[in-house]
C-alpha cells in the first residue's frame, strides 16, 4: 500500500492511523526559525467519527487507507446486516449496525445512500438528507385543530420518532430531514 | 495538455495566475519597506547587497538550502551553488572589511517550509549593529516594529527561562528529558513517544509551538537569553548555567525576528560548522560546504556587533490582519 509524507497532507487524504483509517482535516506547518519542523494535524477517525489532533516530525510518512465514498442502494436488513447494492455493478455490500448507526433509523429499501468503504466493505453510511417516511402510529390529536403548535410524537415505519404537527394523522407520509431528525412537511403519495 | 511541445503540464499545479494578495496588501508592503528603509537610513545604517547564490551555506541542521548551478566563463564544467538561506555570512564579511553598520532587504530562500507562515522563498530583513550588545538591538528592533505597526503595542521582554516558567512552571536549562516529556503530556500533546524526540532541545522547540506560542496574546514579545545549544550563531555567555545571546521576537504569538550577539570567535565558529555538519550527517542530511570566506573573515576580526533577521511577510500579516502569509504575497509557491 502506498503511504504518503507530511509534505503531502491535505484536507480529505486517507491515511491509517493506530489501525485505524483517519480522513485528514487540516495540516499546519509549525517550525521555530532555528529548530525543529513539526506537522500539527486535524484528523477524523473514520470508524468513530471522533477528530483529534496529532502531531508529526516534518517528513514523517503514514499508509495510505484504502477508503472510497460511493452510492448505493439499501435493499434490506436481515436483523443482523443491512444490505447495500451498487445500482451500476449490482454488486451487493453487508453493513453491520457500527457501520450503519444512528443511519438505520432512517434507512427505506430503494434509498439510495452514500456509503464509505474501507478496504472494500462499508464503514459508514450517511441516510439521504431527506427522506419520505410513513407514519405507522400517532395519537389522533384534536379535532379541527390546524395551527401545528405544541406537535406530538409519531413513530415512522422505520421506527423512528419524530415530532410532527397535531394535524397530522396515521397512514400519512412526511418528508423528514434526517441530520436534524425533524419533520419537514407532509409528502404527497407516491 | 500543453501548449509548448514537450511541456507537461503538472496536474497538481493550479494554472490560476492571479495574485493571492490582494492590492491593498501588496500597497501596505510598499508603505512598509519604505517605513524601514527610512527608519533605519534616519539611524545612519547603510542599505547592502550581498550575493543570493554562493558557493557555500548555511551549515545549520534546522535549515536546508535550495540549489542551483552555474556554468560558463570561469566555471566551464559547472560551479554548484547554494541559494543563501540568510545573507549573514556575506553581510559578517561586510562588516570584518570596516563597513560600520549596515542593512539588507532580500529574498531568501529555504527547503522544505511551507504553510501558513512559510514560503520557501520569503522577504528577510537584517542588520548589524557594531558596538551593540543583543539587549540595545532589542530596543532598536522593537522601536522599528512599534514605528511600522500603526497600532499601540505593548512591549514585554523576559528571558528564556522566565518564559518556561511562566507558562509551564519549568525551567528549561535544567528539566530532564524526562520531565519535559511529561510536562508535554500533561498539556494534552498525545502520542509524544511517537515523535521519537531524542533531545531536550526538540522537547523544548515542541512546547514552545504546542503549548507557548499559543498563550502569548497580543503585542511585542522579547525573549532572550537561550539555552547554549541552542545558540547558533550567537555568542554564549559563560556562567553555572551557560547562555546564548540570542533573543527572538514574537508579535502577537507569531515568531518575528531573530537576532544575536554575534559570535566573533573564528576558532569557536570553525568548531560550530563542523559539529553541524557532523549532526547533518548523523541524520542523513544534505552536508554542503561551510563557508571558508567567513572563517577567514572572522579571523582577521569581526567587529564587536549584533545583527537580527526579521521576516518582513510575517510582520506584514501582522499589520494587514492576515491569517495566511499567501494573502501578503504576490504569487506563493504553488503559483510561481
């Protein structure tokens, strides 16, 4: 595997770090006029999402991760993997519940998702940012009201809840903005 | 694509021609070597020129020299030459042959720096002062600093130590290695061990960017008197604790200007260049020719004096409120 210097670390380069892959954030360069080079680096592990900051001697070198971003299709769960499908190869991918997490709550069979893979299986996955979702369970709400104030929790077919306005019913389908997890509006048929 | 046969062109280089700096910058640039040039033509220095290209260099393990080559008369098979990381040696030169006090403004040049404060090629300013000691510099390089930046400034001055006990409550001179290493783990730098920091001077240079420079705050910082391996061109100061005359400026926790009560001993230099160049060595490092010229300069006798550098691009960033030296530069490397 390749591996790369400080001299070429940039915002987005993969790189292993402690076992790990790491998306590079920042690299800055600090040196005293009559001393030592050093590479003070924002880095992203991959696996866990945490940043953290690392210093290097100048020229030190790090393997190269073999990480891509690619999209693809969820199909289904079968209560242990999430199933991932490439829409142009048909090749198929098993996400596990690290991979996919807080994602899974927002994941309907036919969405298509940006998946990273590292060393050719998924490592994360990022739901669509909005997605259409029907409401399988809310209390019925007051009648006549429309106004939408206060808002009432709803339970989606995926299982997750949201807060929706009072006027909206079970059987429903809302389009709900998934890095917020709220509601966004209701979404027509189809 | 090419447009000239035989020319690739480098997918990595960005073929945007504009300037990063904006003209108001590049106007402030031409205000501020003009306000140099009159503050120090008013104090009776004269302004020099020395050579960018020589046939030796700069034998300090913590630089690195670009090179070029010259062929043609009086070099027929081609003459190697280091473009000058500083123009000390030539300007040391000056001053053994009775010049009296001078000043240089030129482009340097050093390998392997770049980023937000670096550009392999910079703008450095420096002179000498016959008759001073590093502590009557300090206050002509702070006067000049405080004449430029159109701002009022506070002035600290505190030594070495008093820094490192201010700061991080260790005295630099005597902490052992293995308490600098803790004191950096302490301050939350992970992964310490993994530098593979050999020396107590490597130590001290991580804390001083990691855990220092960040909590310097605004306004002219002089920090003076360094530890004797950390001396390069200064001379050192015998005493239970030997010291450098060396001092440092720092504007607002950016590093400004350097400067020394300059070595004068011809002896003591010659046994510098080759402890330098033996430690090049050791750690696999281009090991050019040390510079004779000066040796020969010293021994017929370098005037009592001290000089300074200073980066006239980080002091510009300064004065234009600059985050990056690229947007107080014309065209930074990647567009030269």
């Amino acid at each position: 595997m390749a591996s790369y210097s400080t001299n070429e670390f940039k915002g987005g380069l993969k790189v292993m770090l402690d076992g790990d892959p790491c998306s590079i954030i920042e690299n800055e360069f600090v040196k005293p006029g009559k001393g030592q080079a050093f590479n003070r680096v924002k880095i992203r592990n991959l696996k866990t999402g945490r940043v953290i900051e690392r210093t290097f001697r100048s020229g030190e070198t790090l393997e190269a991760a073999d990480v891509m971003e690619v999209e693809l299709q969820y199909l289904y769960n079968d209560g242990e993997f999430w199933h991932f499908m490439d829409q142009q190869s048909f090749e198929q991918f098993s996400a596990d519940v690290n991979a996919v997490g807080e994602s899974q709550k927002w994941l309907k069979d036919q969405d298509v998702c940006m998946v990273t893979l590292w060393n050719g299986s998924p490592l994360s996955v990022d739901a669509p940012n909005f997605v259409v979702l029907t409401i399988t369970e809310t209390d019925p709400g007051l009648k006549g009201d429309t106004s939408g104030g206060g808002g009432k929790p709803a339970t989606l077919e995926t299982g997750a809840v949201v807060r929706v306005p009072l006027f909206v019913q079970t059987g429903e389908m809302i389009k709900v903005d998934t890095r917020k997890g709220e509601y966004v509006s209701r979404a027509k048929e189809g | 694509m090419s447009t000239f046969p035989g020319q690739r062109r480098d997918k990595l280089l960005s073929l945007e021609w504009r300037p990063t700096a904006s003209f108001e910058n590049l106007l402030l640039r031409s205000q501020l070597l003009s306000a140099i040039r009159a503050f120090l033509g008013e104090r009776g220095l004269t302004e020099v020129e020395t050579p960018a290209c020589s046939s030796a260099a700069a034998t300090d393990p913590a630089l690195d020299s670009l090179t070029t080559r010259y062929t043609g008369p009086g070099a027929p098979t081609g003459l190697p030459l280091y473009l000058h990381t500083s123009p000390e040696f030539a300007m040391k030169r000056l001053l053994a042959a009775g010049s009296g006090p001078i000043y240089q403004i030129c482009k340097v040049f050093r390998d392997g720096e770049a980023g937000r404060y670096h550009n392999p090629e910079f703008t450095l300013l420096e002179w000498y002062r016959p008759g001073y000691d590093h502590h009557r510099l300090m206050d002509e390089v702070s006067a000049l600093v405080h004449r430029v930046v159109a701002r009022p400034l506070s002035d600290t001055r505190m030594s070495y130590k008093e820094l490192f006990q201010l700061h991080l409550g260790i005295d630099p001179h005597n902490a052992s290695m293995a308490a600098l290493r803790g004191c950096a783990l302490e301050r939350g730098i992970t992964n310490v061990d993994g530098l593979r920091i050999t020396d107590s001077d490597t130590w001290l240079d991580l804390l001083l960017t990691h855990c220092i420079e960040p909590e310097m705050g605004p306004g002219i910082l002089l920090v003076y008197d360094f530890p004797a391996s950390q001396a390069s061109l200064a001379r050192i100061r015998p005493g239970t604790v030997p010291l450098a005359e060396r001092f440092e400026l720092y504007l607002d926790g950016v590093e400004l200007a350097n400067g020394f009560h300059e070595l004068a001993d011809a002896r003591e230099q010659k046994r510098r260049f080759l402890q330098d160049l033996e430690k090049r060595r050791r750690l696999n490092r281009p090991v050019p020719p040390a510079d004779e010229r000066l040796l020969a300069a010293l021994e017929t006798g370098l005037p009592e004096c001290s000089g300074v550098a200073l980066g006239i691009d980080r002091l510009l960033m300064r004065i234009a409120g600059a985050e990056h030296i690229e947007q107080v530069l014309s065209f930074p490397i990647a567009r030269a």
